[in-house]
C-alpha cells in the first residue's frame, strides 16, 4: 500500500504539472474569475479522472501529447461540477477539500460563473488537440483527427445530460423520498461513473484502442464508478471532517438515501469490494497491461478520503 501511495504521489505531481500549465492566465478585467477558477483546480484533489486517462492511454501504447488537453479538460470539468455541486442551491457547503469552498471564498455569483467559465475552458483546451495532431500529422500512437473527434464527442456525452449532470437530475430531483436500488444505480453509474468512463475512454481512443478494447474500458470504469461512489457514501458516514477535508454526514443533511445507508455498511463495503474484483477481472483479460493502473483501481476502493 505504502507503494502505491509513494506512486500515486508522483503520479498527482506528474498530472498536475500538465493540468495547471494549460490553465488560463489570471490576468484582465476577469481576473477575480480566473483566480477563482484557478483556486478551484489549484485545491488538493487526488486527480484521480487525469491519471486514470494518462494511465490508459500508456497501457495502449500512448506516447504524445495529445491526451494533455484532455486530461486537462477532464480535470476542469471535474472542478466546475464541485463548485456548483457545493452552492447554495445544491449542498451548500462550506468546505471541500480542507479550504473554502469556491462560493465562499469568492461569494455565489463568482462560484456559479467561475464553474461556468471552467465547463467552457474544458472543450476549449480540449480543441486545442486538433491542432496537435493537424501539426504533427498522425503519429506512430495513431493519434489523428478523428480520434481526437471521437474523444470530443466522450467529453461532451459522459459530463452532459445523459452523463454526469443526468445523474445529477435525478440524484436532486429525489433528495428527501425513499429511493430503490434500480434508481440509485442509475444515478451512480451517471453522477459519478461517466466521468470515470470518460477518463479511460478517451486514454484509450487516443492511444488508437479497438472499439472493442473501449467498450471494454468503458464497463471497467462503470463498475469501478459505482464502487468508487459506494465507498463515497461509506467515508461520508464513518470517517471524520478532519481526514475528508469537508462535512461529513452530509448525505443524511441533504437527506439523501444512499446505498450504504439502505443496504448497511458491511453489505455496501461487500458491493465495492465485488464490483472491483469484477473490474480487475475485466482488466486482466485485455492483452495489454499497466501494473500502476491495476493497483490504483484497488486502491481506489481502500481510499481514506
Ligand atoms: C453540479 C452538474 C453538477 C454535477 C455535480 C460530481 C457531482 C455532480 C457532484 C459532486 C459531489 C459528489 C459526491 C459527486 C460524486 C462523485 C465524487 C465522489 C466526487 C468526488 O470526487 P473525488 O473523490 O474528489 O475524486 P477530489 O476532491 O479528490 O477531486
């Protein structure tokens, strides 16, 4: 474990050095914006969506820089989802991350419009690729134009409604009834599961993955995103403020149902540890291999915070 954590760290270092050299600069009349956008990426994430994409692109071969963008993307994407996830409108909290959070540091307009400024920053910087690949031509990884089209069309399917933001619909639209496993599910797999999706989909496609080897990743992270999103709701009722960096017990705040809460703590941490052992498996059926990535998708699910 301690390997992992020593690993991982580099990881974070190497994901964060690309990350925050394709922020914008904060400077201009919109500074207050970009600063605020700048400290919603800057906070101590564990960058998990970047890393699990870079990490992908390499066990299919990838080699250039034309995931750079994307991992970018991904990760502002991510931010934008935490700054609005946490207004007042939605969680309203204070903390994410052991700082304040985005609104209320910079107050709520500047949180609504800094996480709209981080969405639209995501595709920019992504369609930032083509020019990669339009200046190199395809390279020996078969990273091309229409590669690079299809890992656009992930990004905008796996955040928007039938991604990410639908399983946020849902998620809200059902806060305080009594929820069933099938729904629950539903919102797992897209509230938190498309992003991961995401992630490996488009390491994948820009490392020139089979369709087949995709739809492989694309079920590996699905289950993997359930779990992660299980062990979430696990944290946030055993663990404490000061190892999460934000409230916890705020599920039962909101009064939100989540899996752990109606199945029981031991059958939830059952659910994670059954999901991943069937993404592993998944994993080392592929005729490619990433030793890191495998022990990251288990160390995923052992997680503190
Ligand atoms: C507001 C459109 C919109 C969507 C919000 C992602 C999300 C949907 C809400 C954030 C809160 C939450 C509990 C989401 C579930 C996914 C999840 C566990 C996010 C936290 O991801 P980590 O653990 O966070 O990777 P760090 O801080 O490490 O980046």
């Amino acid at each position: 474990m301690s390997d992992i954590n020593s690993m991982l760290k580099n990881k974070i270092a190497e994901a964060e050095n690309v990350i925050f050299s394709y922020l914008p600069k904060v400077e201009g009349y919109q500074k207050t914006c970009l600063d605020a956008m700048e400290y919603s990426v800057h906070s101590p994430g564990k960058r998990i969506r970047p890393i699990l994409m870079m990490e992908t692109y390499r066990m299919f071969g990838g080699k250039g820089k034309v995931i750079e963008p994307f991992m970018t993307a991904l990760e502002c994407i991510h931010s934008y989802s935490l700054v609005h996830d946490d207004l007042p409108a939605m969680d309203n909290d204070d903390y994410r991350r052991g700082q304040l959070t985005t609104h209320k540091k910079y107050g709520e307009s500047m949180g609504i419009l800094a996480g709209d400024a981080l969405l639209n920053y995501a595709y920019e910087v992504a369609a930032s690729a083509f020019e990669l690949v339009l200046q190199d031509g395809e390279d020996e990884n078969g990273a091309n134009p229409y590669n690079v089209a299809k890992a656009m069309q992930i990004l905008g399917k796996k955040a928007g409604i039938y991604g990410m933001v639908g399983g946020q619909v849902v998620d809200v639209e059902n806060e305080g009834k009594p929820i069933d496993l099938e729904t629950l599910d539903f919102i797992y797999s897209l509230k938190t599961g498309a992003l991961l999706e995401c992630a490996m989909m488009i390491g994948a496609v820009l490392a020139d993955a089979s369709e087949k080897d995709v739809m492989i990743m694309e079920q590996i992270a699905s289950k993997v995103g359930i779990a992660f999103q299980i062990q979430d709701d696990i944290l946030d009722i055993t663990s404490t403020t000061e190892v999460l960096g934000k409230p916890v017990g705020s599920d039962e705040k909101n009064r939100k149902e989540t899996y752990a809460a109606k199945v029981g703590i031991e059958n939830a941490q059952k659910e994670v540890e059954q999901l991943t052992n069937e993404a592993i498996t998944l994993l080392d059926g592929l005729n490619y291999n990433n030793e890191f990535l495998r022990a990251l998708l288990i160390w995923m699910i052992h997680r503190e915070k």
